[in-house]
C-alpha cells in the first residue's frame, strides 16, 4: 500500500532568509501548488491525507471542499504553520472539524517538530505522523525510534519511510535532489520490507517561483521545483501503479 501524504499549509519558506511575506501571499503560492496537488491525484484516482493548518483551511474552503468531495482525508497540521503553539493540536482540531464537519483522526506537527504526546492523546487523535526517523542535520535526530508504526499510549505513531538500512529519508526533498532511479529503488525496497511506503509534499514544490522569491530560497529546495516536481511525483504514482499498488488516505492505516 503507498501512503501519499501532504502538509498543505501557508507558504513561509522565505520567511526562514528574512523575506516580509504576508499571509495573504503565502496563500496565493499554497492555492496554486494544492490546485496542482488535486488536479494530478484526481488524474491518477489516487487517494491522499492532506495534513492541513487552520490557517489554509479558513482561507480556503473551496480547494478543502474539492478535497473531500474527491475522497482524500482532511487531517491537522496546527494553526500557524510559521508560528506554532503548545496547544495547536487542540486548536487545530476544533477550528477544522466546525469549518469541515469531518472528524479529525491524524495530527501532524509542523516541520515534523516534537509535539506532546499526551496532549495528542487527550484531544483524542487517533494517529500522530510526526517523525521522520532518520538524522537530517540541523533537523531530526531520530535514529533511535521505531522506522514502523508503533503505538504510544493509544495514539498510532506513524514515521514516514525510511529506507530500511542507512534509513535513508526519502522525504519530499530526497524526490527533489535524488536520481529519480535512485530514489524509485529506495521506495521500492521500503515497500518489499515494510509492506507499505509512506511520504510527504508540500503545495509550494509544485509552483514555479520568480527570481525575486527563489532567490530567498536554498538551491537544495528549488532543484527540480514547480512542472518538474509535478512530472517526478507522477512519475513516481505511475511507477508504483504499474507494480500492481493501490493508495490510500493515512486513516487506512488505523483498519490493519
């Protein structure tokens, strides 16, 4: 089974160089790249988690609408995606279940940053996917947990995949700077040993900035960025598609 997951949020990745970018800016780049998102899952049938901050969700409940219309799983991603708080999962859960009337089921922290466990259990989710379980320099340490869903207390951990020896990440900026071979190998020996494969994108990878922007952007982030992402994840759908695999919303997970 292939888990496609999306962290569909407020544009901020110029904020981290020192660029003043409104909201209202931030959410005309995450308009467009979920457009292109929705657009190339419906093209393939494939269903998705969109992990969603209330931010996006109150600015723009036509692309959530279509989302949910279209079969793919509304989940939380915090409020402030720039800015997040302690108590974000509680927040989170009650703006975006009034605006969509669905049931929140998953959690995902911003930048995959600790969140408190007990409180994830208490606001009562029943998945967080907020580890990546591998060391990314100046980002995660996590070789010490579980590469595979485990659970913790009655929450379902779910890490996104890692290749199974040297847990290599293959996160959204290893399909934007790996050879697309290297990086189909690796997934695929993810799938032999686990059984499943799960990642994750954000709406921004898929839009074609100016100059004026990227140049506040690393080059590790813009290599391969806006059409040429969109053609590397359908490529990557169309690869796992043709081994025979079906994809589905992270909730799945919960039924095994």
């Amino acid at each position: 089974m292939i888990y496609l997951t999306f962290d569909i949020e407020e544009f901020d990745v110029p904020r981290e160089r020192g660029l003043d970018f409104s909201l209202d800016s931030a959410m005309k780049v995450s308009r467009l790249g979920t457009i292109k998102i929705l657009d190339l899952l419906l093209k393939h049938n494939v269903k998705s988690t969109l992990f969603c901050t209330a931010n996006f969700v109150q600015n723009a409940p036509d692309l959530i609408k279509r989302a949910i219309d279209e079969g793919h799983e509304i989940a939380c991603h915090g409020v402030d995606h720039w800015e997040p708080n302690v108590d974000d999962p509680k927040v989170s859960m009650e703006i975006i279940e009034k605006l969509t009337g669905e049931k929140m089921l998953g959690y995902r922290q911003p930048r995959m940053f600790d969140v408190s466990d007990d409180l994830i259990e208490e606001c009562g989710y029943k998945y967080n996917s907020s580890l990546n379980p591998a060391f990314i320099p100046g980002k995660y340490m996590h070789l010490n947990i579980p590469r595979t869903p485990f659970l913790k207390g009655k929450v379902l951990q779910i890490p996104a995949s890692v290749a199974p020896f040297g847990r290599i990440p293959l996160f959204w900026l290893s399909l934007h700077d790996f050879p697309e071979f290297l990086y189909h190998k690796l997934a695929l020996s993810v799938l032999k040993h686990d059984g499943y494969f799960m990642t994750y994108f954000h709406p921004w990878e898929f839009v074609d900035h100016p100059a004026e922007i990227r140049k506040y952007m690393l080059p590790i982030v813009t290599h391969n960025i806006g059409q040429k992402m969109v053609d590397r994840l359908e490529r990557l759908i169309i690869m796992f598609k043709d081994k025979g695999q079906e994809f589905a919303p992270l909730k799945e997970m919960l039924n095994d």
